[in-house]
C-alpha cells in the first residue's frame, strides 16, 4: 500500500483544499507562513544590502545587540530556494503523519520548542568554537517533528519516493536513524573542510538540527500525556487502535456473550493479546517493543478473516 493511501495522508485536517484560511490546519499555516516570509526577503533584501536577513536571523552578535526577537523568528528565514523547499516538504508529508496522533496545540509545542531549543543549542556551539555565522531556516522545528513521530511509532513503515524517483520503504526508526546518520556526517565533514573554523556568513547549522531532534524524542518520552484519565490520551490510542487494525480484537470480545462465541474469540484474543491492549490505554501505542505489535498485527488479522467468514455464512 502506498503512503498516500493510508488514513494519516488523506487531508482531514483542514488543507489548503478547505478554502478559507481559517480552517487551514496548522500544518498548511506554517507553510504559507514560512513562503510568504521568504518572498519578502527576496523583494527587500538586495545584496549588499540585507536588512530582513541581518534583523531576523539569529547569531550571538545579534544577541548580544538585544535583539531577542531573533530566537523565535530565525526559523522563517531560508538561505535559497532549496533550502526552504527541503523543509516545507519535510513538514507537509511528516507533519501531517503526526497531527494524526497529537492534537494541533501540542504540534505546535513540538515545532516552537523544537526551533527554540535548535537555535539555543547552535548558539551553544558557536560560542564554544568562536563562530558567528547566521543561523536561519525551519530545519530544526522539521527536526523535532520527525523525533517525535519516529519515537511515537518507531516501527510503522513508510512508502516514498526517494528523490522523488526510488521508491522506498523504510520504518520510522530507520528513517530517523539515517537522518541522523546523515547530519553527524555533515557535520564532521564541515569540520574537516573548514580546519574547525567557519569563515562563512551562513553555515549549516547542524547542532540546530541535534536541538530540534532532541526535543522532539523528549517531547514524546517525557512530556507527552499518557494518562488514560486523560480525553485526548484516550482519544489518541483510539485513533491509534483504528489506524493498526487494533479496535477489531476488543471490538470482537465484546460483541461475543455466548459461551460458544467466546471460545472462538479467545482463539484469536490470547491473554497477551488483552495485556497489550491495556498496556496501549496505559502507556500509549510508543510502549510497544516491535514483537508486541507483530503479535497484535497478527491477531488483527486473523479475527478479521474469521469474522469476514462468520458474516458470509449468515
């Protein structure tokens, strides 16, 4: 099955196919935003002069100068046309993966904090090796949004394009890894072309990048409400439970009175079976170990065959 096929790709949130800006789901806000940003700064910023870049983009000279505004605005400014692209398109297909299971005002959490924790943590970095560049773009709110899903569901698996051509199909957890691996690599590499030293007036700001994965995998382990007293923790495993095929197991054991009819259920609803639906309602879908949802996937299945086959006899 294709990624565009599952119910986390089809536009229930409010996409721009929703017409006015005011059912626009936060995902699509973003992204207008983060373009009409953009536009401006080519229109208004001709080199030499550059005053959007200079007053918005975050650097510990800028800092230093008060302007503490730049922690939260250096994420809209994008270096080129690439750069905003990688990111938009990040958001748009991992972003809306994840507005599936979390509700928009704690999206927003992961992508604001996110971005706010990646510019600290590169500022950190700058100020230990003595560099001043420019720190600017979304990458590490993208970040963040991806850690969290990764974390959230580390073995649901993913079909894309690569390069828009390959296709491919990978877990979150590897997605993620590679991701990671991706950046460490890039970041090594700078230091060896650059001798540890930058004499750029923008860089790649990988530590950004590390601030906004970080936050985004502590969002989800940490912060993140598991709490089954909790509606919209309720509410999420449901959600969690229809999207893997889970709802049919409890579904099916509820249904079944007769003591004939509970035999048959038992044969597919084992007592770990039950264990992990508690454990789902107790700690969230993320508590899984992969072996847990095999099993669950599995059963699913089977049920699923055996009540399409009680339901054809009738």
């Amino acid at each position: 099955m294709s990624v565009y096929n599952r119910d986390y790709m089809r536009d229930d949130t409010g996409g721009p196919t929703s017409g006015h800006p005011s059912t626009w789901s936060v995902i699509t806000r973003l992204i207008v935003i983060n373009c009409l940003v953009y536009l401006l700064v080519l229109l208004i910023d001709v080199p030499p002069s550059e005053p959007l870049t200079d007053n918005l983009s975050l650097s510990l000279s800028g800092l230093a100068a008060f302007k503490i505004w730049t922690l939260v605005t250096y994420q809209f400014i994008h270096g080129d046309l690439l750069h905003i692209a990688g990111n938009m398109v990040g958001l748009f297909f991992i972003g809306r993966i994840l507005l599936q299971m979390v509700s928009p005002r704690q999206f927003m959490e992961i992508y604001f904090v996110g971005a706010f924790f990646g510019g600290i943590l590169q500022l950190l970095f700058n100020l230990v090796t003595g560099q001043d560049g420019l720190i600017m773009g979304a990458s590490g709110a993208v970040m963040a949004v991806l850690l969290a899903l990764a974390t959230l569901i580390p073995n649901q698996s993913l079909n894309f394009l690569l390069f828009f051509i390959i296709p491919v199909r990978m877990t979150m957890r590897q997605i993620a890894t590679v991701v990671i691996v991706i950046d460490i690599l890039g970041f090594l590499f700078s230091l060896l072309a650059s001798g540890g030293e930058s004499e750029s007036r923008e860089m790649i700001a990988h530590f950004a990048h590390f601030g906004g994965m970080l936050t985004g995998w502590a969002y989800i382990k940490f912060w993140f409400p598991k709490s089954k007293s909790s509606s919209s923790s309720r509410t999420r495993n449901q959600k969690l439970k229809r999207r893997f095929g889970m709802s049919k197991i409890r579904e099916a054991r509820m249904s079944k009175s007769s003591k004939e009819k509970k035999s048959e259920s038992d044969t597919f609803v084992s007592g770990d079976v039950d264990a992990i639906l508690d454990k789902i309602n107790d700690k969230g879908f993320q508590s899984l170990t992969k072996e847990e949802q095999k099993l669950l996937e599995k059963s699913s299945k089977k049920l699923s065959k055996r009540l399409d086959k009680d339901q054809g006899s009738q």
